[in-house]
C-alpha cells in the first residue's frame, strides 16, 4: 500500500490529509495470543484501534497517512 502511495503521490500531491479506515472482526483470532500479534500489526504501520471491544477481537482501525509513511519509514 506505501508504495503504491508512494507512486500516486509522484503523480499528484493531494491538498488534504488521507485517513484510512478499516474494520477488525473476531474471524482472525483463532487464539487469544493472536488479538496481541494482529493488533499489535496494524499499531506499529501507524493505524490507532478505536472503538474495541474488550476482549480486543472487534473494533476499528484509523490512520492517516503521513502517521503511515512515518510509521513505514517511507521515503
């Protein structure tokens, strides 16, 4: 997805900020060690959960963009 952002924005430089959403669902959590590993995925590229359910197995990832080119060492 970075490089993709990253060949777009060569082309074009939007004039406002991109925020990506996602959903998370409890189907990728065969283990509770599994809510940890995934979750702990999507903080480190940047995204922020929001809205979780606690267990953790549910909720919603946010992240702009420029927390993503940081977070991925995008150049």
């Amino acid at each position: 997805m970075v490089s993709f952002l990253k060949d777009e924005e060569k082309k074009k430089n939007p004039s406002m900020p991109i925020r990506f959403i996602g959903m998370l669902s409890y189907v990728d959590i065969d283990k509770e060690k599994d809510i940890e590993i995934r979750n702990g995925f999507y903080e480190r590229k940047g995204f922020k959960l929001k809205n979780m359910s606690k267990d953790g197995k549910n909720g919603k990832i946010e992240a702009m963009l420029e927390d993503i080119k940081t977070k991925s060492n995008y150049t």
